[in-house]
C-alpha cells in the first residue's frame, strides 16, 4: 500500500514554475553551481599535478568547508538580519572576485599552498548562510504548503543536480584545451552572472527581520535538541557527506594510478552522478503526489548505502560510472524531499539559523571526509579508504531509519 502524502492543488502544482522570481532562481543555481563545478575539478586536478600529493589536495578542498563548519551557526544569524536575496547576491560577488584571485596569482607565480588555502578558507566563509538562504527563499517564494515545497525544492535539486550533469565533463573538457587556471576565471564569471540574476529577476521575500526580533544561534541547537528526526537525520548527513566527500577525493586519485591519469574519466564520473541526480530529482516531482517526503528521503539513503557496497570491488570506469549514476538517481530522489521536511519542522522566523546550523555540522562531516580520505588514500591505499567510506554511509543510513521511526510509522 502507498504511504500517502499530502495533495496539492493540480491549479498549484501546474503553474510551480510560473511563479515570480523561481525560474531565474531555478537558472541562477544551475549557473552558479556549474560553475562551482568547474572549480571542484579544476582546483584540486591544479594541486594533485602540481604536488603530486593526494593529502595536499584533501586539505585544499576541505578549506572551503572548515569556515562553515566553525562560522556557519553565526552566519544563520547574518543570513536571517540581512535576508536570503541579499545573502546570495554578497555572497556570489564575494565568491567570483576571490575565485578569481586564484588564478590572477598562479600566473604571477605568487600562488604557494598557504595562499590558497587562505583564498579558498575565505570563499567558505559565504558558503554556510548562502545555502541556507538557497533553502529559505524557497519558502519565501512560495509558501508553507508541504507538497509544493516538496515540488519545488526537488526543482531546485534538480536545477543543482544538472549542473552536476554538466559541469564535470565541460570542466574536464575546458581543462585539457585551455587549463585549469582560465577555468578558475570561467568559474569566477559564472558567480558574477548568477548575482545578476538574483539581483535583476528574483523578487525579495519576507524572511529579512529586524535586529530585535532575529533569531539567536541558541535558538537553532533548541530546535535539533527537541527534534529528535532532525537530530538524528543531521547526524546521518555527517556520516553521508564525509562518505561522499572522500569519494570525490578518490575519484582523481583513481583516475591517475588506475585509469591512466585521464582527466576525461573524473569528468565522465562525476557527469554521471550529476545525470542521475537529475533524474532522480524529476522522479522525485512525480513520486512525491504518492508518497511521503520522509518515506522518499529513506528510500534514497539505503539505497545509497547499498550501492556504495559496490566500491569495494575493484571497478572498471564504466562500472565506476554505473555505479555513481545509480547513486545519483537516488541522491536527487532524496535531496529535495528532505529539504521539504526540515522546512516544514522549523518556524520561518528560525528557518535561517537552524538551517545554517544544520548545514555547519553538515560540512563537518565534508570537511573530514576530504582530509581524513586524501589522508587514507596517501597512507594506507585505495582499499582501506573505500571500506571506511562503505562503513560510514551504512551508518548514516542508520540513523536516518532510527530517526525516522514514528514519523514513518504514522505513514503507513
């Protein structure tokens, strides 16, 4: 039988993308993220050719994700006082202008490691409030009704996810022709559009408050005290994200000591999660009409779970490609129903906080899987790392079935 959900206007759900300000929000996010796309194989492939040293290009990705780790529960507060338009317009102009600083110095010759982790340290620094923004001006756009935050923000997955689709392969493509630094500048230019069209077509909300009545950071560990889901799926994530996180640091390394060190097959891999994230994400607008976003959101993680199982053999490219593109499929069918459920469980005025606070610890878990994976992959070899990658999206799968509990039970 179908764990029902809850139904929507057919009027609503039809005219989702005729909304003001979503469908350039909708481009926005697949411009700035393709971007960022070319930035997460163009930086790392700079370092790991120019130092040879898998650990040097683990501590480099992770500098983006320490700040929001030690910032980001601040940055909700910022985010909710400055409002989630505004946060994204400051943060894509801050993001373009010091991406772009990467290259500028690399050709000066003035690019040396601790330059580029303060560089990518300060990007970070905007990544924790703009992805709680991203979540919010969802909200603000269109309302509290569950189906159609489920709807929408599966759209906004989706918009993310294709660009996951095309940007490894553009960047891998890019990076042969022209290098990886003009690809840094090519990224830098992206986040200068997409501000503009945040700036230009995307209508402001009403999520900016007063000083007075914003909301503290205390308020968000309230919130995830008392919500034992939230807890428990924010405690699945960390596991989850440190899983994916050193995968996307081994698959370089994978593509230099098995695959003959062609760029093209990180390109094809990484083309392939993002394909099946679409694809999961345009299932998920269908399958949310028939069951829940709790149950979906389940789904999607032990499946992801099982499949990781699959790294431990000794894959060929194409049976690394398979396998991401089914992970893909069932992280895009995942990601926007979970998205609708933390919305649905925090009070808009606390939206900001909570969510940048979830995000923080989130990253913790990135932050450690890039360092703790280059780390394993330098030490201790390709087998180890994949079985601690294994083990720690097992147990993320886990806590989310535990923390889901009740909520799945009153479904049924």
């Amino acid at each position: 039988m179908p764990m029902r959900t809850q139904t929507a206007s057919p009027d609503k759900a039809r005219s989702l993308v005729r909304l003001p300000g979503l469908r350039p929000l909708l481009a926005a996010e697949v411009t700035s993220t393709t971007g960022s796309q070319l930035t997460m194989l163009a930086l790392p492939w700079l370092v790991l050719t120019t130092t040879g040293s898998p650990a040097k290009m683990g501590w480099v990705m992770a500098a983006e994700l320490v700040p929001v780790a030690l910032l980001g529960a601040v940055g909700g507060t910022w985010a909710s006082r400055f409002g989630p338009r505004r946060w994204m317009i400051l943060s894509d102009l801050s993001r373009g202008l010091l991406i772009a600083a990467v290259p500028l110095l690399h050709l000066g010759g003035m690019l040396t490691l601790p330059v580029l982790l303060g560089l990518v340290f300060a990007i970070g620094l905007f990544t924790a409030p703009y992805l709680a923004s991203q979540q919010t001006i969802i909200a603000d756009l269109l309302g509290e009704d569950e189906v159609i935050l489920g709807r929408a923000t599966s759209l906004l997955q989706g918009a993310v996810r294709t660009a996951l689709l095309i940007g490894p392969p553009v960047a891998a493509g890019l990076i042969a022709l022209l290098g990886a630094p003009a690809v840094l500048f090519i990224n830098a230019l992206t986040y200068l559009a997409t501000a503009l069209l945040i700036w230009c077509l995307v209508p402001a909300g009403p999520s900016a408050v007063p000083h007075s009545r914003a909301g503290r950071v205390a308020d968000g560990w309230k919130i995830l005290r008392r919500d034992r889901l939230l807890t428990s799926w924010t405690l699945g994530t960390v596991l989850t994200e440190a899983a994916w996180q050193a995968l996307f640091v081994a698959i370089p390394v994978l593509a230099v000591t098995r695959y003959g060190g062609d760029v093209g097959v990180v390109g094809i891999v990484m083309g392939a999660f993002g394909a099946g994230a679409v694809g999961g994400s345009l299932l998920a607008l269908w399958a949310l009409k028939r069951y829940s976003a709790i149950a979906l959101t389940n789904v999607g993680k032990v499946a992801q779970g099982l499949l990781f199982g699959l790294l431990l053999l000794h894959l060929s490219p194409w049976g690394l490609t398979a396998c991401l593109l089914a992970a893909g499929l069932f992280n895009g069918l995942t990601n926007g129903p979970a998205a609708a459920v933390r919305l649905k469980r925090i009070t808009p005025p606390l939206r900001p906080q909570t969510l940048t606070l979830i995000s923080a610890i989130t990253v913790v878990g990135g932050s450690s899987g890039l360092i703790l994976g280059g780390v394993a992959l330098d030490t201790l070899g390709e087998q180890p790392t994949m079985a601690g990658m294994v083990a720690a999206q097992s147990a993320g799968f886990i806590l989310f079935l535990l923390g889901s509990r009740r909520s799945l039970r009153a479904t049924w």
